[in-house]
C-alpha cells in the first residue's frame, strides 16, 4: 500500500523537499514567481501538427499537453497516439502526455512506455465531459467514484515505487538523469456539484502529485455558465500540490480578473482562448495584440502541415474548418466569409475564403 509506505517513498527518491515547498505555494504571491502557461489539451485539435506550428509562429508556451491517450489491454497506444507523441514530431516543446483510463494497470503500462520515449512527467484526464467517456467511469466520469479513485492512485503510487523514469533525451533536447516519475492531474470539481469538490481534494493531497490543474466546473457544466472560482480558491488554498487554473480565459482581461482574485496564482492553462486567438499569450505577456499578417502566415502554414501529415486536402479542410470554429471571433463582422469557410469543399476555396478574411483584418476582443 502506498499510503502506508509514502514516508518511505519520499525518503527514497529525494524529494522530501515537497511538502515544505508546496505548502502556501498556492496561496502566497511573490515578485520572484514565474508565471507558466500551458495549452490546453483539445481532442481533433492541439495535436503534434498543431502544436509544432503554433510553437514556431508564437511560442510563449510552457508546457504542452497532449490529447488524451487510451491505453487498451491488447495494445499500450493506438499508431495515431503514438505518432502523437513520438518525440521527432514535438521537439523543442516540454510535451506532457495525458493518459484517460481508470485502471491503474494500464496507466502503469502506459507510464512505462512513455517513459522510454523520454517523457517524465504524465498526466491523468480527470476532466473531459464527453458523453462518449463519461459512462465508462473515465475522465471526468471517474470523480463520481472517489473511493474508486483514491485505490487508483494508491496502485499507481505503489507501482511507481518499483519504476523508475530511465533518463534520456527529452523533446527540449536535454539530458534528464533516471529517477521517479512525475504524476500530474487535471480535474474538474467534481461529477454534478462543486460541493464534491472537498471529498476529491482530501483525497489529491494523500499523494505528491507534481501538479494540479483545475478546470473550474463540474460536468454537468460541460463549458457553459461561469467558472466556480470560489470553489476554485478552496483548491488554490489548500492543495498540498502546485495548483493551475484553467477555464474561459479568453483575453487578456480574462486573464487581469483572475490576477486580481488571485494575486498568487501563477499557473493558467489555455485551450479555447489560444485556438481562437493565437497570439494571446504574447497579448498577456507583453501587451502585443495578435497580427493579422502573423495570423495569416499561422493560418496558412498550419493547412500546408496537414495537407503534408494526411496525403490530402480533405482532411486537411476539415481540420481547418474546426480551428475557425474558434478563431471566428477575431473577425465578427465577417459572417458571410465565414459561412463561405464552413462550406468549402476543397483547399482553394478554403483559403481563398479566409484571405478575404485576412484583408478586413483582425477586429474581435483582445
């Protein structure tokens, strides 16, 4: 059991140092604190292809996260999760894969995998609402079973005592020495009611997680309504792990109201607010508003990597069409070229359509 042997788990692999660093981390703020920004995993979106243009047009990204993998039985990774996170396809991004499942053998196997790709840090989807997921007790469906969740993480803990991470080469291209895996979690607050929410942390705090990402809804919410940030400042008070938010930030004004709530939060995962507006994070950072001319080279360089990384315009269309989905609100006055993206049938109508957009220029909320 793992719980009956942390002490000695923590002693063995050095890293005592976690309850004295974590406690207050949340809470506190200090001028010297590094604000980290992360993407957002987003099925059919952010995948290798996404994330390798986008790193090189804007940057400004922390970590990564991939799309959730699914581990089966009979095989570890399907060939696209795999190619997914293949090293070659994310170098110079610090990718963290993200493992749905509820049974700890198979997040046990996929760690080990992962870990011989070079990836230390692996994260558990304790989030995704989809009505595809939720049923199997998986990704957010998982949080209506705690008991259920605390023997996952107790078998995970106790079988990451006999694995170790085996060093290697990551995907910044830097030499990272054996040692144990890192085990990250991104939730939300609970199945059906924030009043869950208290139940799943007690049940966080049992074990070192390297870091806890909330997305503040439960649910039920999917993504409609407000984020819960009471609820959220209950995680940031008292999570024993690292605490990042994550949940409608939009603009940079999103961004300024959860500083102002939250003077020490200092980590934010974006999804939607990126693929809608690319250049955000480099709008929070520095006060530069995203481009036209940047947009469009993003735009146009992303089609041509999925034109090469499916053999065909089609596929690559269809994926062009889901980015403008969001990045529409950059352009709200443009309805007529909009609805032209949404019933191209091929890559020139496609691109055609949105260099009309592109010459109106950006004009949404920044």
């Amino acid at each position: 059991m793992f719980r009956a042997n942390a002490s000695l788990f923590l002693t063995v692999y050095g890293i005592l140092w976690y309850h004295c660093l974590m406690m207050n981390e949340n809470s506190r703020a200090t001028k010297t604190q590094k604000e980290l920004f992360y993407l957002a995993p987003m099925e059919g979106i952010t995948g290798h292809v996404f994330r390798q243009v986008y790193l090189e047009q804007f940057g400004g990204i922390d970590k990564y996260f991939s799309p959730f993998l699914a581990p089966a039985a009979k095989r570890i990774l399907k060939n696209r999760e795999r190619r997914d996170v293949e090293p070659d396809n994310n170098r110079g991004q610090m990718l963290v894969p993200q493992i749905l499942t509820r049974d700890p053998e198979a997040f046990l196997a996929a760690t080990e995998m992962l870990g011989r790709l070079g990836y230390q840090e692996i994260n558990l989807n304790l989030g995704c609402p989809s009505p595809t997921v939720v049923p199997k007790g998986k990704g957010a469906g998982f949080l209506q079973y705690p008991e259920e969740l605390d023997r996952f993480f107790d078998r995970v803990f106790s079988g990451l005592e006999e694995r170790l991470f085996p060093g290697g080469t990551d995907t910044l291209g830097r030499e990272v020495p054996s040692g144990p895996f890192r085990i990250s979690v991104k939730t939300r607050l609970g199945m059906q009611d924030p009043q869950e929410f208290p139940q799943l942390l007690a049940i966080f705090n049992r074990y070192p997680l390297e870091e806890l990402i909330v997305h503040a809804r439960v649910r039920e919410d999917y993504y409609s309504g407000k984020p819960d940030l009471e609820t959220f400042g209950i995680a940031l008070e008292e999570s024993r792990a690292p605490v990042c938010y994550n949940g409608d930030i939009y603009t940079a004004a999103d961004y300024q109201v959860l500083k102002e709530r939250f003077p020490g939060l200092c980590r934010f995962m974006l999804g939607r607010g990126i693929v809608g507006d690319p250049g955000l994070v480099q709008t929070i950072r520095d006060g530069r508003e995203t481009q036209t001319e940047e947009l469009r080279t993003f735009h146009n360089r992303l089609y041509a990597a999925y034109v090469q990384e499916y053999g065909n315009s089609r596929d690559a269309v269809f994926r062009m069409k889901e980015l403008w989905a969001y990045m529409q609100r950059l352009f709200p006055e443009e309805k007529k070229r909009l609805k032209q993206i949404r019933k191209a049938q091929n890559g020139d109508a496609l691109l055609a359509a949105a260099e009309e957009m592109f010459r109106q220029g950006v004009r949404g909320p920044q």
